[in-house]
C-alpha cells in the first residue's frame, strides 16, 4: 500500500458508494480508521425509457443520505457514457456473436476499477476503495473470508496497479456482521434490499433487455440426438448452453440447450445430460489476465460462486492458454470467463489467490 | 415530525376521511346498478361533484372527475388542435402532455419571480395558436399568474380571429392544483376555458382530480368504457374518492383567509429565522403575487440535498424543488427559467407549510435549518470554523 495511516498523514480514500449496504459500511469503517473518506456515486448508463424516472435516482439518494450522515464529502462521477460503450456494446455485441458475456466482469475491469480509478486519482485520491467482498495483501486480489459472497470471479480481470491501490473493508468480514455494523452506525440502508443481476438492466431479465437491441430472427429447435425439429425460437442468439427455461418445445422431462448454430440460427437441446456437448475435459480460453507468475497446477472456477476445480493451465500465444481437467466438467458457454485461483496446489480452500482468467472461446 | 412539504402532499383532513367512509364500508355500490341503494350513492355522487363545482364556481356537470391532476391536464391539452404555448416554468405533466398533444408548441418566458411576461405571450400569440396553459400558482416558487390578465390577453384574440372569420379555437386552460386551498378559485372571474384542480393537494385523498370544462370547449375522451362522466371518462366512478374531494374543497374554501393570514405570519418568522444563516439567504418567488405558504429560498454554496438528509435525521422534511425534477437527478427547469445560476439552483430548498404546523414548530424548523446549513458551509470550507 501507498500510503497508510501510520505514516501520520490522513491519506484520502475515494469509495465507490452505489446506495447499498455493502459500500455504505465500507465507507464508515474507512472514516473511523481515520481516511480522509470521499463517497463517489457512479452514474453509470441505464437505458432511455421514455417519461421513465430515472432508475438510478433512488440509489444515488441512498448513497449521498449516508455520505451525510457520516459527514463526508460525495461526489458523482458520471461514466454514463463509458459504461454504454465499454460494458453494454460490448454485451451486445458478444451476444450477437452467439457467446454468452459477464458485463459485471467487464464493468470492474473498464469502469470501476480503471476509469473510476483514474479520475479518483486524478482528483487527488491516494486509494479507492469499494463494497467487494475481496481482499488484497497489498499486491494480489485474494478471495473473501466470507466464502458465499466473495466477489473475486467478478474481479479476476483488473490491474495490479488498481489492486495495489484499492482497499476492501469487507474482506475479513461476514455478511451477516456488515448487516449489524449498518444498524450500528445507523445507517438507514441496513436492510435494503441487494440488487441483483445486471446492473442496468434492471427488473427486465437480460432476454427482455436484448430483445430491444437485437432483432428477433424465428429459427428451429432442433432434437441433438435425432436431429427431429422439436419446436421454433425467436433468435439463436437469446439462448445460452446448459439453458432449461423458456425452451417452448413439450412438458414432461426438460430440454437443454447443448449447442448453438449461429449461422444456420439452429438451437440444438437435448433430453440427455450426459449428451456429449454438455461435457468436456478441457477449455480453450482467449483474452487471458495473469498477475504474477502462475504455477502449471491451478484451481479454476466457471461461475460466480461455483466450486474450484483443479487444473492445468498450459499458456499459449497472444493471450490465449488452455485449461485440463482430470475429469469431465459441464461445459461452460462461449464468452464466459474462467478464473484462476492459485496458492495451494491441493487444497482449494488454500488457493485464495485469485490470479486472472481468461475468456472462454468457442 | 415537523413536515413543510405541502406542496407535495397533504394529509387527509379528519372530516374528508369520515366522509369518505361509509362509501368504502356500507354504501359501495356500483353508481350505475340498477337497485334503490345504488341510485343513493349515485345521488350522493353527484352531489358532491355540485359542491365541488361550487367551489370553483362552476356546476358539478362542468366537471370531469379524473385519478388526479396529471390526468386532467392530459385530457386538457388533448383539446388542442393546434400549437400550444404554456409557461416555461409549468409542471412536467403540463410541458410532457403539451408536446404530445399540440401539432407544435412554444414556452412563454416568465421573470426573475416567476411572473409570466406578458408581452412575451402577446408576441407568441399567433393565429396558430389553439391552447395556452398557465398554472394559477407555481408549484415551486409559489408565484400566482395574473390569469385575469391573461384570459383577456385572450379574449381579445379570440375577437381578432372572429372578426376576420377565423374559426380556429383558441382555449386558456390553468392548472390550479396549487392554488385551490390558499386562494379563491372562481373560474368565471378568472375566465378559464379549463381548469383542473387535485384532491391530494387541499387535504383531500390522492388519486382524484378533476378537469373543469367550459360550455362550448369541445373535449373528446382519452379513456373509453361504459361511458361515465357524460362519456368523457369512463371507468366506475371513484365514489369515495370524489365524496372526500368535495368536502376538502369545502373545507378549504372556508379557511382560505384565515390559512392566508396564519401562513403570512408562520412566512415572516421563517424568514426572518433564516436571515441568521452564515450564508445569506436568496428568497425565490414573488413578494407580492405569492402563496403564502411557500418559502423558497437558495443558499449559494451550499448543497440543498445534503440539508434535506441532515434535516431529515431529525425528523423535519422539507424538499428541493419539486420532488419530481430532483428525483431525476436533473436541475429544475423553474430555477433555470428564472434566471438562476446552478450554485443558486443546487443551494435551493422548498418549504411549504400547511394546517400542521404552528409558530413553536417552524421557530423549531428554521433553527436546524440554520444549523444545517452552518454545519454545511463550516465543513466545505465556505466560512470559516469558529470555536
């Protein structure tokens, strides 16, 4: 770290603030080590809908209400801008390829962790600091003590200069103790309720939220197996492997989604979880992040919160690896990331380094 | 609680609430069902739409009953069959429902205090013109339009196109959902083609509102059904709903001196009060041509919403502004049109008093205020900290 308090100067902390609880308690733990604490809302893109009140108002109120109420200053960084051309076209356009995009990934790598991070440090902050669960030994991004809302899969993909530089009050904390810690400074947020999903798009699911950007193309439901058409989509592209919902083909056993024709817009689905598409031993992956020098045996997680699996990690050409499983695994879809955890070779609950990770291709 | 947000809301006197009762427990009946109970209710219905009117001035079949004073205002400007001027500072339903409505539209510019320039509407006034909205009072600064004035600003192109045989019509439609409670309504003495009044801000239940029509004024309906409301506005009628509105407006009529008077007072001390700030205060609005129970004023330099959220930790709520434009996170466009500088726009706060409040709570509020707002400046550096 840059600068602590021990070396008797007040260093300024600029917090991102979004209005929730998390953020909140980490801003007023900061203010009693004795930051000089700075709350930054960030106004990132929401949609346009006509005559619509912004969505984004009652939790830009949450985050200032308590800036106040700690007596700190607020600001708002408006990345509106940004946001809509690093995170959602991106998603789109990922999307439109047929892969299946983690905006919240690309949020923390573009925005949060490298734009707000700049403009913080432009305005005269020392560190940022956010509500992540995640901690940082002052050089690496090491997962959460509180194992079910370590946030680190989200944050696989940002800098070693903006780790170096971020401080995560709630690291060392459980959830349940930050909820108690709210109440404690009072803070009138205590109990709201946590967003979820996507952030911008909001109450509609992401399928709505694309349907607006993306033309409806009808093409064939196809049987993997039989090749028999089993029913009709409104767009390849809508679909995600391993997908069971909202198929319209027959009740009775689930259908899954086992593999996308983008071209031809055939979603090919299969009764059968072992059909072979699902499964596989080994994942190629692009755009790979590493920091630091990363062993051959690794441990890997394929979504947020899931179990970590061991690997081998092979690194290839221009940013690419490949990823060996000693056994089968459910595939993942095209687009998603995988994340690199390292420190022990054996014990996944002592892999606590979260290393990078790569984009998975495809 | 000390609560001096009026303007946005207002509780529900006692004796509209007793009133509206028995049409929510025993007489629920459908106005239109065809057994004895039921003409009752539609009785009792139509008479309080009578003396709702009368309030006004008008008789109960002039109005259409309406869910609130958004809906009026659409179904006002929906009569527009032409270009619609209205006045830059009026309220969003106003602006977004003229710009829906009107084949094209135009703002008359108002004054440093929201007074509406009226040379400004006679320049505008073009034979294309086919509505023009002017609210009665200003719902951020409180600012009464001469609607006298401007009715006959009106009057007389009416004249002028009659007597060159133009048929275009030419409609003055006024939003007085401010006003209603602190100032005499009459819509003949204020010559308005329309007018539309809300229940939810003269103490009455939310949710009812109504759109005065006068003879001659050609309406079509907006929303289509069983043909209630001569067809204007169909969907069953909110019985309750209009009972509770008839008795507020009655209520309040009966009190508009005695309200004007109380507010004059509880206004001066405030503002004497707030005289104390470390900050000079700038009061926003009319001297003269003011609803008594407004007190907008500005603090250059300081941060109104963070006043809002300290005073609010103790349990005094006032507000920026309207609550709609702050909720959006946008300036208002009544302080913009006014000619104020962001400074001054974001250092603004409304307090609007009503029958709540007495002398020993706004001697309370305008001393946390003060607090507030020293606190504010101490901590941004604005004046300097005396120990």
């Amino acid at each position: 770290m840059t600068k602590t308090i021990a070396d008797g100067v007040k260093p300024t902390v600029f917090v991102g603030m979004s209005g929730g609880v998390d953020s909140s308690v980490s801003a007023a733990l900061l203010k009693d080590a004795g930051y000089n604490v700075v709350g930054v809302y960030m106004k990132n893109w929401s949609k346009d809908l006509p005559g619509m009140k912004c969505p984004w108002a009652d939790d830009l109120a949450d985050a200032k209400r308590v800036a106040v109420k700690l007596g700190i200053d607020f600001k708002v960084f408006d990345f509106e801008k940004d946001y809509k051309q690093k995170v959602v076209d991106y998603m789109l356009e990922e999307f439109k390829r047929g892969r299946t995009p983690n905006p919240d990934i690309m949020c923390n790598q573009e925005i949060k962790f490298k734009l707000f991070y700049d403009v913080a440090r432009e305005q005269g902050a020392d560190l940022i600091a956010t509500g992540h669960y995640a901690k940082n030994d002052g050089k690496n991004l090491l997962r959460a003590v509180d194992e079910n809302k370590d946030q680190t899969y989200f944050l696989c993909r940002i800098s070693e200069d903006a780790i170096e530089h971020t401080i995560f009050p709630l690291g060392d904390m459980l959830k349940p103790d930050v909820k108690k810690l709210a109440e404690k400074y009072g803070l009138h947020n205590a109990y709201k309720k946590e967003s979820m999903g996507v952030c911008f798009v909001g109450d509609v699911g992401i399928r709505d939220f694309l349907r607006e950007y993306i033309d409806e193309e009808p093409g064939e439901i196809r049987d993997a197996e039989t090749d028999n058409v089993l029913g009709y989509h409104e767009g390849a592209i809508f679909y995600t492997i391993g997908q069971r919902h909202g198929l319209n083909v027959g009740g009775g056993i689930p259908y899954y989604v086992v593999k996308k024709d983008i071209a031809k817009n055939i979603v090919y689905v299969s009764q059968n979880l072992n059909n072979e598409e699902l499964w596989t031993k080994s994942l190629k992956l692009t755009e790979m992040i590493l920091r630091g020098d990363v062993p051959e045996i690794v441990f890997v997680r394929l979504r947020h919160r899931a179990e970590l699996i061991p690997a081998m990690l092979k690194l290839g050409n221009d940013d690419t690896a490949e990823l060996k499983f000693t056994e089968e695994i459910k595939a993942p879809a095209a687009g998603q990331s995988a994340v690199i955890y390292t420190g022990d070779a054996k014990d996944s609950s002592k892999a606590r380094v979260c290393a990078g990770g790569g984009i998975i291709a495809g | 609680m000390i609560y001096l947000d009026f303007a946005a809301a207002t509780p529900v006197d006692e004796r509209v609430f007793k009133a509206m009762e028995p049409y929510f427990l025993s007489d629920f009946f459908n106005p239109s069902a065809p057994y004895l109970p039921a003409k009752r209710v539609k009785e009792a219905y139509e008479e309080a739409k009578n003396e709702l009117a009368h309030a006004i001035g008008a008789k109960g079949a002039d109005l259409v009953m309406t869910a609130g004073a958004t809906e009026s205002i659409n179904l006002a400007m929906s009569v527009a069959s032409g270009k619609i001027l209205y006045l830059t500072t009026e309220h969003a339903a106003v602006r977004e429902s003229a710009r829906r409505f009107g084949l094209s539209f135009e703002e008359i510019a108002v004054d440093k205090t929201g007074l509406i320039d009226l040379s400004d509407l006679r320049a505008k006034l073009s034979g294309d013109v086919a509505m023009i909205s002017v609210s009665a009072a200003n719902n951020e600064l409180g600012t009464i339009q001469p609607l006298s004035a401007i009715a006959e600003i009106v009057r007389e192109e009416k004249q002028k196109r009659l007597a060159r045989g133009d048929k275009t019509p030419l409609y003055l439609h006024s939003d007085a959902s401010q006003a209603m409670s602190l100032i005499d309504i009459n819509v003949r003495r204020l010559g308005v083609d329309l007018l539309t009044i809300n229940s939810a801000k003269v103490y009455g239940p939310k949710g009812v509102g109504a759109l005065y029509i006068a003879h001659g004024v050609d309406v079509k309906p907006l929303v289509f059904g069983g043909g209630q409301e001569r067809g204007l506005r169909s969907g069953t009628e909110n019985v309750p709903g209009v009972i509770g509105f008839a008795k507020a407006a009655v209520i309040a009529k009966e009190h508009i001196n005695g309200n004007r008077k109380k507010y004059e007072k509880l206004g001066a001390i405030l503002r004497e009060e707030l005289k104390k700030c470390a900050i000079e205060p700038v009061f926003l609005g009319n001297k003269k041509h003011s609803l008594t129970n407004f007190c907008t004023v500005s603090f250059p330099g300081i941060d109104a919403e963070r006043l809002i959220y300290k005073l609010e930790s103790r349990e005094i709520y006032i507000s920026t502004g309207a609550a709609c434009a702050a909720s959006k996170g946008e300036k208002s466009h009544v302080l913009t049109a006014i000619g104020l500088s962001d400074t001054e726009i974001a250092g603004s706060i409304r307090v609007t008093m009503g029958v709540l409040n007495d002398e020993e709570q706004i001697r309370t509020a305008a001393r946390e205020i003060v607090e507030a707002v020293n606190e504010e400046a101490e901590r941004t550096g604005l004046v300097g900290g005396q120990k």
